[in-house]
C-alpha cells in the first residue's frame, strides 16, 4: 500500500501529460503558455502550459526524468510537498518567462523537472545524503552548461522544437526557494509544538 502511496502522485502525473498528448490540436492551443494570451487574462495557461508537449519524444523524456526524480527522492518528499513545488514552481517558472524573457510561447515539464531536481538535492543535503550534493552539483553544472553554451541541437532535434533553457533556470531557482520555504516552515512547526 506505502508503495503505491508513494507512486500515485507521478502516476496520475504521466496520465494527466499523456492524455493532454491526444487533445485535438485547437483545444491544446488554449493550454500552451502563450505571452499575449496570458496577458489578455488567459491566466490558466500559467500552469497548463507545462503539461502540454511537443511531441511523444518530449513528453517521454519528462516523464521519465519525473519517475527518475522520483525514484532519487527515496520517499523523502510527502504527495502534498511534491504537489506544492509542482504549483509553485509552475507559477514561478511561466511568471519569470513572462517578465524576464521574450518567448512567445512554451510547453513541456523539463522546467518543473529542474524545480523537482534541487527540491530532492536539497531535501537529501537536510537528510545528510551525500548524493545531494552531487545531484546539486549536476544541476548547477547543467543549467550553467546551458546558459553559455544554449541547448543541445540533438535535443530540439529529438523534441521537435526549440529547448527553453530560461524554464530550466528557472525551475531550478525555484526548487531551492521552495525548499527553503518548506524547511522553514517544517521548523517553525516542529517548534510550536
């Protein structure tokens, strides 16, 4: 039961992006992140735009690296602490796109991936885990890679599209914020008790 427990939040998650995948075209257009729709007041498009993708190639891709994160947190992380940085990091990330970039438009998870990645870094660094800073370490190398060099031409070769190296950045900042607002929040808890 603990293990399906476990399993029912990136489960539904996968279900949730596969099903998107079959949407006819015109109903998928009113969920990707598009700047002047978001603008205009479309505000839903702040979180479902990270659920739509390109292509099968993309939407594998996140959802294995999902159920890879997954499998690295070692049930660290409570459904509601994973549904919490899903939220917020989704809100930070299409908030920074549309205040601090230019794109038009974006869809896929890889930014909400980023967030999850060092959420779990932190969360294993606070449990003494060493893999933490490895995994942290990972991270700040790849964004890093990304920012100077751009994206791989492999990758948007594979995903059929531009790779949004910004929703990444993003992501990332974003975990660690939320993991410091979770700890300080576990602290605060634990000391009114």
């Amino acid at each position: 039961m603990n293990t399906l427990k476990n399993h029912l939040f990136p489960l539904i998650l996968s279900l949730i992006m596969l099903i998107l995948l079959f949407l006819p075209r015109e109903i998928e257009d009113l969920l990707i992140f598009h700047r002047q729709n978001l603008i205009a007041g479309e505000w839903w498009r702040i979180f479902s735009g990270h659920f739509v993708h390109l292509s099968w190639q993309h939407l594998l891709m996140n959802i294995a690296g999902l159920w890879l994160i997954i499998w690295l947190a070692k049930n660290r992380l409570t459904t509601a602490e994973w549904l919490i940085t899903l939220l917020s990091s989704s809100l930070f990330i299409s908030l920074a796109l549309l205040f601090f970039s230019n794109i038009d438009w974006y869809v896929g998870f890889s930014g909400v991936l980023h967030g999850f990645l060092t959420l779990t870094a932190c969360r294993l660094i606070a449990c003494k885990e060493f893999e933490g800073w490895f995994l942290l370490l990972f991270v700040v190398t790849k964004i890093g890679w990304e920012q100077w060099q751009g994206a791989s031409p492999e990758l948007k070769q594979i995903i059929g599209g531009n790779v949004i190296i910004d929703a990444h950045l993003y992501g990332a900042v974003a975990g660690i914020l939320i993991s410091l607002l979770l700890s300080q929040f576990k602290r605060v808890r634990y000391t009114n008790r």
